[in-house]
C-alpha cells in the first residue's frame, strides 16, 4: 500500500485555525501553536461575556426603573416589592419598555402598587 501523508488535512485545519485568529496581535494571529490556545481562550471569554451581558442589562434596567420610580415618588425596591406582594406579574424589561416608551401606563402601575 502506498502511503499517504494527509497534508492536505493538515493544512486545513491550520488555515481554518489562521483564519478565526485573523487581526490578532503579534504571534496570535500566525503562529500555529499560539493561535490553537488564543483561539480557545477567546472562545472560553466569549462564551463568559454571553453570559454576562444578560447580567449588564438586569442591571441596566434596574437603573432605569429606579429613577422613572423616583419620578413618581417611590422607589425602586418599594416599587418591586410592591409588585410582588400584590401578585402583578411584570418583568423588568416590560417596566423599563412602560417607563420609557408608556409613560401614562407605567404611572397606572405605581398607583395600583401604592
């Protein structure tokens, strides 16, 4: 049996490797041994930061609701804790899309929590 070396696999698997480290810094982007690990840890930071960017915009509607809450003079913590003893099941985001967008029916939501 002849013998068969596989370097066109190889080679494809390194330029597939090159291609997703492509605009990385120094020996990232072309040395093959470096570009393995730093292709695996941005894939590990990216999975990370996924997860994080839905915590950035708990957050970042909890901030919002806060102050629409304190234009209607109460406050955050009141307001959801409020909404939670009288059972008005409303999502941060929807109170964030009311404060913004729905003024009137955001002001209807303080009054029936106060």
């Amino acid at each position: 049996m002849t013998r068969v070396k596989g370097g066109i696999l190889h080679n494809k698997r390194r330029h597939s490797i090159l291609k997703h480290t492509k605009g990385f810094r120094w020996g990232r982007k072309s040395k093959i041994k470096v570009a393995k690990v730093a292709k695996m840890k941005a894939g590990q930071h990216a999975f990370a930061s996924r997860r994080a960017k839905k915590g950035q915009f708990r957050q970042n509607w909890n901030i919002s609701i806060n102050a629409a809450a304190r234009q209607a003079g109460t406050t955050y913590s009141r307001l959801i804790g409020e909404l939670n003893k009288k059972n008005i099941k409303l999502n941060r985001k929807v109170l964030v899309e009311l404060a913004k967008d729905y003024k009137k029916i955001f002001d209807e939501v303080i009054k029936a929590v106060k």
